[in-house]
C-alpha cells in the first residue's frame, strides 16, 4: 500500500503531464471537436477540474465526519483492496455518461481551466498534509459511477482520471495534425 504522501506526489505527476502537453495549444486547437458528441480539449479540462475539485472536497468532508464520529470509521465492499483499474473495470461502461455535477458547463478560455487545474494541486497538497496514512483504507464518501471507495482508491482515482482524459487529449491533438 502506498503512503498518502507517494499518492498525492503520483496525481502531481499525472497533473504535470497533463498540463505539459497543453503548453503550445492555441485557443483554436482547444476547442475543436472530431464530432459534436465528443469533448474538445477545453471541456476535457473543465471536466478534470469540476470532478477534482468535487472529489477532493467529498474526502475532507468525509474524513471530518470520520473523526467527529458521523460517520463509521470502516470500509466493507466488494472492491476493498481493489486496485482502481480493476474497480473502473467492473463499475463503468465502455462509454461511461459523465454525472452532471463534472460535466464541463461554462466554456469560456482554456487558459482559465489550465490554471484552475493546476490550482487544485495546492489544494490537495494540502488535504494530503490533514490526511494520515491509518485512515487511507477507511470508506471515502462515493463516487458517483463506481460507488463505494477508500481514500486510497479514492487518491488512486484522481491519477487514474488525468492520465484518462490526457490520452484523449493525446488523441485530439493527433487528429489535428
């Protein structure tokens, strides 16, 4: 098992790689679409943000509760000890529906959302400093395809999910040249 230090400093990277590859792009290239029904790079980007910024809200909330005794201090699912591929595996179809409460909503420049995302990192660097690695196997709060996770998983999800969507990135930026 890996510490919430080691997690926090994979998402870092995940994010850094992300954002790298956005460096260069003109605002043009940001949104344009292969087809009105997939994301362009602007919205895969405010997407990152609003699930992140969700996600990381839903932990502390919840490790708070933990601690002030609102909530059991547990963890009983079928996807305890689960490495996160193999939970999003089970949970999601091949082409999931994203839940409204992440679903990229206001447009406006990608710059805007690249600098967003990037400030999301203080912010879990900082959750990460309140979080302590005894409680990474207790019950997160859950999420909203794959249901119950703990804050490992939970920790794992947010790598999993940049390098997810910096592969459809990837693409998109392939087909542009």
């Amino acid at each position: 098992m890996h510490t919430v230090k080691q997690l926090i400093k994979h998402i870092a990277a995940e994010r850094k790689l992300f954002l790298d590859q956005l460096i260069n792009i003109t605002e043009l290239q940001a949104q344009w679409k292969p087809s009105p029904e997939e994301w362009n790079i602007t919205e895969n980007t405010e997407h990152l943000f609003w699930a992140e910024q969700g996600g990381i809200l839903g932990m502390w909330k919840t490790i708070h509760a933990i601690r002030e005794g609102k909530t059991a201090r547990t963890y009983d699912s079928v996807h305890q000890n689960m490495p996160i591929e193999q939970l999003i595996n089970l949970t999601w179809q091949p082409k999931e529906i994203v839940p409204t409460v992440a679903a990229p909503r206001m447009g406006g420049p990608l710059i805007f959302w690249v600098t967003s995302l990037n400030g999301l990192q203080d912010l879990l660097n900082t959750f990460g400093q309140d979080l302590q690695d005894d409680e990474l196997r207790l019950q997160a709060h859950p999420h909203p395809i794959s249901g119950a996770m703990d804050f490992h998983q939970r920790l794992e999800f947010l790598a999993f999910h940049l390098e997810r969507h910096r592969k459809q990135v990837a693409a998109l930026l392939g087909a542009l040249k």
